[in-house]
C-alpha cells in the first residue's frame, strides 16, 4: 500500500478546527502499552486487521505492532503533517495521512480496527472529543473492538465509551492508561 499525505485548503481549513480543539504536542504513551500485560491479547486483535491509529504521531504510533501482528493494513493519521511526514519517513511501507480523524473515519471505504495512544489527553473540546466517540461508536460494527490508551483513560475517558455501547474487555487496571473495547449494542 502507498503513503498518501492530502494537502487541499478543504482539508487545511479541517485541519485547523481540528488543530483548534486539541493540544498537538504529541504525548506518546506507546512505550508503556508496548510493555503492558494487555500486549498479547492486542496483537491478537490486530492480526490481519485493517488498523486505524488516530493521533499516530511522529514516531509512526502502532505501526510497529501492526507489522509485528501481521496486519492487514495500518493507516495512521495526525493533524500534525509535520509528524506525518516524519512517520511517512520512518515507515515507507504504511500509509499515513494528514487529516482530522471525524472526517476520515466518516469517509473510510472500510472497515478499520480503531486504536489509538496518547490521544484523549491532547483534546480539550469537549465537544470535539464527543464528536469522535461518536464517530468511532457509528464505524465500529456489533462484536468488533476498540484499543485505547492515555494517561487514566479508565477513569477519564471509558465511561464516555461505555455510554455509546462499549464494553471494556480487559483493561489495566493498575495504573488505568490502556482498555481494549468491545462494541456490544
């Protein structure tokens, strides 16, 4: 699969509200979830998966674990283009793309395994946030899971997931950063 990286002013205006409702100074809670006790059961989860990771970051986000899993695609987007170059750069073989996350989710012509890492701290907007809870919620089909992980995600962010027809599977419990999800109603 080829890298895209979009430049359009449609999608630099997108971009910019985006950027309006989160912080983008990237905080990477990658090397915690690549050292949690949750790491066996999520490669299974991604095993030959079409992966999403929003706010994949600079350092390419799960890139790693998809290749590790054997995925059947990773995408990673960031409404930093800065960060996606530089991931473009760091893994050829993936696709990253320079776009908010709402609109992608909403246009995607398939069905993605969502995650993402370090992300729900960065967003302020409330509102914003809720719109992408929402937009993971409609793509998420009955059965299928949701990886998460921020710093407290469990005791800031699960309950919101929860409330749109989630359940957490597994979690970790002791420090609350990592839920793996799934999609119940």
């Amino acid at each position: 699969m080829s890298n895209v990286l979009y430049y359009s002013s449609e999608q630099r205006e997108r971009i910019r509200k985006a950027e309006q409702a989160c912080n983008t100074a990237y905080a990477n809670s990658i090397d915690f979830l690549a050292r949690s006790a949750l790491l066996s059961p999520i490669m299974e989860i991604l095993r030959c998966k079409n992966i999403l990771d929003i706010g994949c970051g600079k350092e390419g986000g799960l890139a790693f674990l998809a290749e590790r899993t054997k995925a059947a695609s990773y995408t990673g987007i960031d409404i930093d283009n800065l960060s996606v170059e530089q991931a473009k750069s760091k893994y050829p073989q993936h696709t990253f793309i320079w776009d908010d996350p709402i609109f992608f989710i909403e246009k995607a012509d398939r069905e993605y395994t969502i995650v993402s890492t370090g992300l729900w701290d960065l967003i302020r907007d409330e509102t914003y946030r809720n719109a992408l809870i929402d937009k993971i919620a409609q793509h998420t089909k009955k059965g299928e899971f949701t990886i998460h992980s921020s710093l407290n995600f469990t005791g800031k962010y699960l309950g919101l997931f929860l409330q749109r027809g989630f359940a957490e599977v597994m979690g970790d419990r002791f420090r609350g950063r990592t839920s793996i999800m799934q999609k119940i109603a």
